[in-house]
C-alpha cells in the first residue's frame, strides 16, 4: 500500500501544477506514471529512514506519514523539472520532511495506528554471549 495517492498531492499542488510537472508529452493531462514512480520514490525514501525502527513497508500509515510522503512526492516532481530554485517553499517543505524523518528515526516521533495505538516498533536483537564466552580476547588478538 502506497503512503501517499495522487489524490493526497492535489492538497499541496493544483492539477494546472500536476499537469506541467508531469506531461512530458504535452497531452495535458496528469501523467499518472510519473507521479507514480514519484509516489514510489518518496516511499522508498520513508522506508530507508524508518527501516531500523519500524517493520517496513507500514501496514497501517499513520497521519504524519502520509503527510511526509505527500511532501516528498510534491518535492521530487519538482526536483524532476529543476524548479526548485524557483519554489523555495518547495524545499523548506522537503527539509521539515525530512527532519521529521530523522526525529522518528531517533524516537524523538513515535508513530500510532489510525485508532490511536502506538505502533509497534521493530524488535530489537537479543544475544546470549558475553564477554567471557570470546575465544579471542583482546590480550590474544594483540599478539597478531
């Protein structure tokens, strides 16, 4: 399930908007492709940063997710046309994006399900050794 559609981005960019970064071929219309690959694009990005705390891809997407999905999409179809320069509420948008990310990352943002619940996050790897149970201790490895 995708974190954001395409239906999300008319929130942030107008269809005459949707149209001119995405009709390459000049028909004018929505290029639902692009904004597809774009949508994907932002996902991919989502999952990278929460892949150490959370199971990815989310089962349930939570508000704020979908929000920064709808962000990144909006910023990369710009980013595809080299307007940003131009648009630079455009990227302050993307860089709050992505501070977000990195806040739920470090557990500063902790993420709930649609009814409330916190999420659950990726459990944590559990060993049995301990530092008596190593063959090679440092004394040893220092005679190499």
């Amino acid at each position: 399930m995708a974190y954001c559609t395409a239906e999300d981005l008319t929130e942030r960019l107008s269809n005459d908007e949707l149209i001119q970064l995405t009709d390459d071929a000049g028909t004018g219309v929505v290029n639902q492709d692009i904004v597809s690959r774009a949508i994907s694009a932002a996902q991919d990005t989502i999952d990278g940063y929460l892949r150490g705390r959370y199971t990815v891809p989310l089962v349930s997407v939570p508000g704020l997710i979908k929000n920064i999905a709808a962000d990144l999409t909006a910023y990369k179809l710009f980013k595809r046309r080299n307007q940003l320069v131009v648009n630079e509420a455009k990227e302050l948008m993307y860089k709050k994006a992505v501070a977000q990310l990195k806040d739920i990352q470090a557990g500063v943002i902790l993420l709930e399900t649609a009814a409330g619940a916190a999420l659950p996050p990726k459990p944590l790897m559990k060993t049995n050794k301990r530092p008596s149970d190593r063959i090679f201790d440092k004394s040893k490895l220092e005679e190499f």
